[in-house]
C-alpha cells in the first residue's frame, strides 16, 4: 500500500498496490483507520511524507 502521512500524523490517503481482495478491507482499516502515526520531521518540522507499508498476514 502506498501511504500519505499528513504533518499531524493522520493518514491523508492510502492506494493499494497489490493484495488479496479479501484482505484488502481489513488491511485498509488497520493502516488508515486504526494504527497511530508519528508525523515525520526534518529539521524540527513535521513533513508531509509518502511510504510504503507491507501488511503481511500469516499463513497456515
């Protein structure tokens, strides 16, 4: 998933890159929904930043 972290660490928008689509609801919500963010910082100011997050589930 492609991820945009605002200056106050809430995500801005989430597209998804690859997936199973019957895991990609849930691994929507976790990452834009219900993990916390820490806004990133360069030189003591919070930054806009664009990441990619792997959420791996586990096998059988």
């Amino acid at each position: 998933m492609l991820v945009r972290i605002g200056r106050d660490g809430q995500v801005e928008w989430a597209s998804l890159l690859q997936g199973h689509p019957l895991l990609v609801g849930a691994a929507m919500e976790a990452v834009c929904r219900r993990w916390r963010w820490e806004p990133f910082w360069i030189n003591g100011e919070p930054f806009l930043a664009t990441v990619t997050v792997h959420v791996r589930y586990p096998g059988p």
